[in-house]
C-alpha cells in the first residue's frame, strides 16, 4: 500500500502539485516532496506498466553510491575511491539487491546518508560547495523519512558552526573556494522546502502541526536505553551480517554477531582515529567523527521510539560501520595534512624504504580485507 501511495504521489508530482512527502500510517506526512518529484520523471517514461517507481529507485540508490565515490576521489585519491566503492558496495549486498530496489521511503535514505556524511566531513574543512550540498541532501534525508532528522539537523547546526568559524578566520578568502557549486546548492535548498512552506499556509490543521500533536501526545511506554542501544547495534551489525529484509518484525542477531560487530566496528574506528591523527588527515577525522555523532543520535532516537521498534524504524543506523570503513580508507591513501608532524600515506612511507609497487600491494591488500569481511557468506558467521 506504501509503495502504491508514493507512485500516485509521483504521479501528482508531474502536475507540480505535490507538497508533501510519504504517508504515515498516524495520520501526517514526511515533511516534504523531494523524494516523489525525484520519482516523477521515471514513473511518467514507464506509465502504464509501473516500473518507474523501481527504476527511480535504483536511479537514486546509484547516484548516491557515485557521488559518495566521486567526493572520495576529488578530496583523496583514487586508491581512497576504490577502497570507497568497495566498501560501498559491500554496504550494499549486506542491505540486498531487494532493499535496494524496493520503493520505500525509510530504505531510501540508508544510502543518502552515507553521501550526506562524506559532504557534511568535507564541508567541515571550510568548504561552502560541500555545505550546501550536505544541506540538500539532508533536505531530501528529512523530507523522506522524519525519523532521520534529529541526526541530520544535529549534523547541519554543527556544520555551519564550523563554516562560520571558518568564515571569521579567512574572511571573503572562504567563498572564493566552490562559488559557484555553493550557490547552486543553495538555490536548490531553498527551492525544494517551497512546496512544504505554501502548504503550511494553504492547510489547516497543516502537517506540521500534525506532526507536532503526535509526537507531543504520546502517552505509551518507550524502550528503556539497554533496549535501545541493543537494537541500535543490531542494525549497526547490517555490514557484514546481512539484514533479512523483515521490515515488520524487530531486528534480530545473536550476541556473538553483535559482539563481533561492535569490535569490528570499533577496531576500524580506532584504526582511522589513530591513522588519521597521525597524518594530519583531517578528513578522515572529520568522517569518523560523522559516524561517532550517527551512533549517539541513532541509540538517542531508538529510546525515543513510540511503541515497537519494528527494523525499518532504525535500519539507517546501519551507515555506521560503513562511515568507518570510509574515514579508514581516508586515512590511509588521503594526502596528508600540513600540521607539523604529518605522515605521508602508508604507500609513500614504504616506497621510501625502496619497496616496489608497495602502494598498489597496500591498496589491494586493504581491499582484500574489507571484501573478505563483506562478502563471506553469513552462514559462516553464525557458526561462529
């Protein structure tokens, strides 16, 4: 019913007169229609056969997985790129092929997310490009699932904190970098809230005030933190363990798959902490600090769930372990930063002890790594 309800939405979008995002079943709407006029074009070319909505979907989750790749090769290199896809699209047979095709506003953001943490480190750096188009992206993120919001308001308020910081110590200097790519985001931030700011006049009681009374009003239990931080796990587990796709059921997984999965998750953080602080790779520091602020908000949030804390409601967690794994690869092949003491990459470092091709070896190694621990099949790691 979802997925029948979006493509009408869609349908609607065409004649520019959709001003609101998904339907909840309580009664209100997503925030806003970013996610149904991105689906309106494909969902037109396809009529009357209904593959748009898919095709649209596949189309969003595939451009997201680019760019992700894109930004890690302009701000680092191409090994840093290629360990990027790898690990993204590890992420990705962990989520399924099926989660990835299936039109559905709360798995449509899980991808996004990793996109919006890779602009929102770089915009960190006192990039306005980056800034403006982490504030896009977090628009579409809050329009199509209101469950990822605190997480992305949280993550823009500090941004712009650190722009302003950087903004104060350069002066105009700043907005001589990305002029151009930061204006047009900032043309498309403000364009894509218009229909939620015309329907909060032309409605009355408006979504916004329905929204407000629901999650006000509610008198019920909410789980207790130990809960919430155990399903938050289980959905930060989704790499390398797999999700089974149950979206009306709770998340499961034995402890010893949360417990391997919360040491992996923190070996690799640690691992881009230290590489990272030890090369200056302020990048990388920045990214895993994304994922370490989504661990906070993501068990905050789950304690904050109204009634049953059913997978689709915490499945965008599951971006933690993949952030890591991003910010790691950073560390080891992003150039190196100017502060005194900085080390060049572990390739650098050993061609200068003469070692040949040592930087493809290293590259290759590392993508092994993180292939081996992707693509092992999960029946082995429930043997365990």
């Amino acid at each position: 019913a979802d997925i029948a309800v979006l493509d009408l939405n869609a349908r609607r979008a065409w004649h520019l007169d959709q001003l609101l995002g998904p339907y909840s079943r309580f009664g209100w709407h997503h925030p806003g229609p970013f996610l149904v006029y991105l689906l309106a074009l494909p969902v037109r070319l396809f009529e009357p056969t209904g593959t748009g909505i898919y095709v649209g979907t596949v189309l969003i989750n595939g451009a997201v997985a680019m760019a992700a790749v894109s930004m890690m090769w302009r701000r680092a290199s191409a090994l840093a790129a290629l360990w990027a896809s790898v690990a993204v699209a590890g992420f990705s047979l962990s989520l399924t092929m099926d989660f990835l095709q299936l039109p559905w506003n709360p798995y449509l953001v899980v991808l996004p997310l990793v996109l919006f943490c890779v602009l929102w480190a770089d915009a960190l750096q006192g990039q306005p490009g980056s800034l403006a188009w982490a504030a896009v992206v977090a628009s579409y993120l809050i329009q199509t699932d209101i469950g990822v919001a605190p997480f992305c308001v949280l993550m823009i308020v500090v941004a712009v904190m650190a722009f302003g910081v950087h903004w104060w110590r350069s002066r105009n200097e700043v907005f001589v970098r990305q002029r151009t790519s930061g204006l047009i985001g900032l043309v498309v931030f403000l364009v894509c809230w218009i229909p939620s700011v015309v329907e909060l006049w032309r409605d009355s009681p408006n979504n916004l005030t329905l929204v407000w009374r629901y999650f006000t009003s509610y008198q019920g239990t909410m789980p207790p933190l130990a809960v919430a931080l155990h399903q938050s796990l289980i959905a930060m587990t989704v790499l390398p363990f797999g999700y089974d796709n149950l979206w009306d059921q709770p998340l499961a997984r034995s402890d010893t798959e949360v417990l391997l999965g919360c040491i992996g998750i923190l070996l690799i953080a640690s691992a881009a902490v230290a590489i990272g602080w030890r090369r200056r790779q302020t990048l990388a520091l920045t990214l895993t600090g994304a994922g370490g602020l989504a661990v906070v908000v993501g068990v905050f949030s789950t304690s904050r769930v109204t009634g049953t804390i059913y997978s689709y409601v915490i499945i965008w967690q599951s971006v933690v372990p993949c952030v890591f794994v991003l910010a790691l690869g950073l560390a080891m092949f992003g150039p190196a930063g100017d502060w005194v003491g900085a080390r060049s990459s572990f390739g650098q470092m050993l061609d200068e002890l003469k070692m040949p091709n040592v930087r493809v070896l290293s590259g290759v190694a590392g993508l092994v790594v993180v292939a081996a621990l992707v693509l092992v099949p999960i029946t082995v790691w429930k043997t365990l």
